[in-house]
C-alpha cells in the first residue's frame, strides 16, 4: 500500500460551495476551511475541510488508527464511536433502553467538538485497544496552543 504525502496545506475563504471531505455537508460561501493537497498511490487530492472537522481529525487519528490516512467514511465512523463511548451516556437525546440517537452527525460532531476542545482523548492502555480510550481535562498551555 502507498503512503500518503502532503503536499500543501492552507486556510482558505470558500468562493463558492463545497463539501466538506470529512462529514460531507457544505462548507458555505465566505467560510473559511482547511485546504490540503495531497498524493497518494501517485492520485493528487484535494481535501476541503471545516475547520472544526479538521479539528476533530487531529483528535481522532490515533483512536481511528487510520493506516493510509482518514476518509471520510473513517472519520464519521471514528467518530460515532467516539461519541458512543464518550458523548452519548450523558446525553439528553440518547435512547438507553435501544442504544441508539436519532439525531444527526452534525449534533454528535459539535458535542465532541465541545468535549474535544476542553479534554485530551488519551489511550490508557490497559485492556483491548477499542475499550482502554479515557479523557483527562486539557490544562491552560494545552488550550492556548490549540493542542
């Protein structure tokens, strides 16, 4: 399998439209985003991302061990789990008894956003890879680094 190399990344105000590569919804006219290129088994790509996507894919990269790079079916699966461990038991729309939401991604992504930018996703590593994932509160110089 190739590697995936970046070849530049940028932030950019959206002339027009696009969708996001990450959650697949519109990243609107006059937002700005996160533009990579990059190549990959010798196909250039353009990834246009919401900023808060781009956020919560930095987060998520080690909890979604992504081999050759995060697609957006990994992100949004990543990222349910994620919700499901961490977001979903304290949540007012989560259904106990069927374990399930019926809310949309964009609910779950701005409560993990929120969650994520006050605490670290950490693995423990104490149990099985998908169960031992914890989070610890970030501290000031975390938060003013953007960490």
């Amino acid at each position: 399998m190739g590697e995936v190399r970046e070849l530049a990344r940028k932030e950019r105000k959206a002339k027009k439209e696009h969708h996001c590569s990450l959650c697949s919804e519109i990243i609107r006219k006059g937002e700005v985003y996160d533009w990579t290129k990059t190549i990959y088994e010798g196909m250039i790509y353009d990834w246009k991302c919401h900023k808060k996507c781009s956020f919560l894919c930095q987060q998520l990269w080690d909890y979604a061990d992504p081999d050759e790079g995060m697609d957006e079916g990994l992100f949004q699966d990543s990222l349910h789990d994620f919700c499901r461990a961490f977001v979903c038991p304290d949540c007012e729309k989560w259904d106990r008894a069927c374990q399930c939401c019926d809310d949309d991604l964009e609910y779950c992504l701005d409560k993990a956003y929120d969650l994520l930018q006050t605490h670290t996703l950490y693995w423990a590593g104490r149990n099985a890879w998908y169960e031992d994932w914890a989070l610890r509160p970030r501290t000031a110089e975390e938060r003013k680094r953007g960490e």
